[in-house]
C-alpha cells in the first residue's frame, strides 16, 4: 500500500476484507482520491481508482470486524494515532510468549558480559 520510502499505513489483506466487502471480487479501490506527492494516483489503475470498495453496511453481519479495524486505525483516518494498535499487539504479544510458562523474568535494561 504505498511505494517505497513513502512511509504511508499498511492494511493487510486480512485488514482489507475486515473491512471492506469485496467478497464478490470486485475490482475497486479503497483509497481513491488520494494521490502522491507528484499527483499520481494510489490506486495504480485509473478505471479501478473511480470506484471506491464498499464498507459493510450496519446490520451486515462482519460490520462489527470492520468498527474494529476503524479503532485500530485510531479512529478517523488519517491520522496519527496508532495507540490502539500498539495497546492491542502489546496484550497479544505478551499472552503469546507467556502461554504455559511461570516464574518469567523481565527482560534486563543492559546486557552485562561476564
């Protein structure tokens, strides 16, 4: 999502389809009307990039996924807020290398050599 060295949000495709309903293959863009610096357009291909992907809809059973990914952008994008995501992967994180293990130590501010 992006060129290189434009330092722009990432959205996986698991992100994409959380949000966005494009289960039919539908060929659209979920940034139109947002263009790099030298007014090329993000979406690569014009005709696809005049057609912005649809969001589920309120009452569509994934609408509660993409609310979650919406929180995860840090509400209204864009932004600069990427504290829910770092809070979310920080809880995961710490349950995934914590799992089946007792008496873990933090990690040491320095390594000493001995």
């Amino acid at each position: 999502t992006g060129r290189p060295g434009s330092f722009e949000r990432v959205m996986l495709n698991t992100d994409l389809c959380l949000a966005f309903n494009i289960d039919r293959n539908t060929q659209c863009c979920t940034r139109t009307g947002s263009f790099y610096p030298d007014n090329q357009d993000k979406c690569i291909n014009s005709a696809i990039a005049r057609r912005q992907c649809p969001f589920y809809r309120e009452g569509d059973p994934r609408f509660e996924a993409r609310d979650s990914v919406q929180e995860m952008l840090g509400g209204s994008y864009p932004n600069e807020n990427n504290e829910p995501f770092y809070e979310a992967f920080r809880e995961g994180w710490r349950k995934a290398t914590t799992v089946g293990q007792t008496n873990l130590l933090s990690l040491a501010e320095t390594c000493e050599f001995v």
